[in-house]
C-alpha cells in the first residue's frame, strides 16, 4: 500500500547530490526494489531510499514508527563491510536528514555540512526502549 505520491522531485535532487559523490544508477527497472537508487562511491555501494516529511525527526522510535515499510525493503539488501543501506528525508524547509539503516541499528549521519541530523542523544542507535528496530 501507497502513503501518497512517489517523492519525484525529492528524488531528482538527491539524485543530483548525490551524483557530486560518485555514480547513481536509478532502480527503475529493478522490480519490486527497496530503493530508488544506488549511489557508487570510492569507498562503498549505498542503496538509498528518498522520503519526505511533514516534520524533522526528532527520534529513532519515530523513524521507525513513520517510515518501518521503507526500513524494512531497504534491509532485504544485504548489508556487507562495502554496501550499505540508506534512508534520506526532505523536510519542508528543504533540508535532509539522513540515516544509516543497519541489520540492527539505525544511525543518523550528518549532512554534508557537517550537522548533526538531529536526532535526540544525538547517537541515533536504535536501541530505544520498546522501539524495535
């Protein structure tokens, strides 16, 4: 089931960010993908997936409550020491919040200015009680 409109817009600027870091292939054509691209760096693989938000999150737990369907599809891609798994949030205000999905954890990762994403501890484990992740 949708929860709105495919994010195209979002997708077309993280698309454009992150091709300044490396390759993007577009996941089109992959049929039934947890992501919307892969972005191809020196370093890594990373299989992003593009959200958007009303609001900032503020917690893992609200992460995960808000967004469990996109964590979920991106945790079918294998994570390894040279892929990982990405989940990127436009807010309103045009500002992104990004989040490395793990096997067992989710951690907020500071944007290209160096910011934190916000989170509230500011480690974004995922390990919040009574919030599985």
């Amino acid at each position: 089931m949708s929860k709105g409109r495919p994010p195209k817009v979002a997708c077309r600027e993280a698309c454009t960010s992150a091709a300044r870091r490396g390759v993007v292939l577009g996941a089109d054509g992959v049929m039934k993908s947890g992501f919307d691209f892969i972005l191809f760096t020196r370093e890594r693989v990373i299989f992003v997936r593009i959200k958007r938000s009303h609001s900032r999150i503020i917690a893992v737990g609200e992460l995960v409550v808000r967004f469990s369907n996109e964590i979920a599809g991106l945790r079918k891609v294998p994570h390894t020491l040279v892929v990982s798994r990405e989940l990127w949030i436009l807010l309103p205000w045009g500002t992104w919040q990004y989040f490395d999905i793990g096997d067992e954890s989710i951690t907020g990762i500071p944007d290209d200015t160096g910011k934190s994403t916000g989170m509230q501890g500011g480690s974004g484990t995922g390990k919040e009680p009574g919030v599985p992740v």
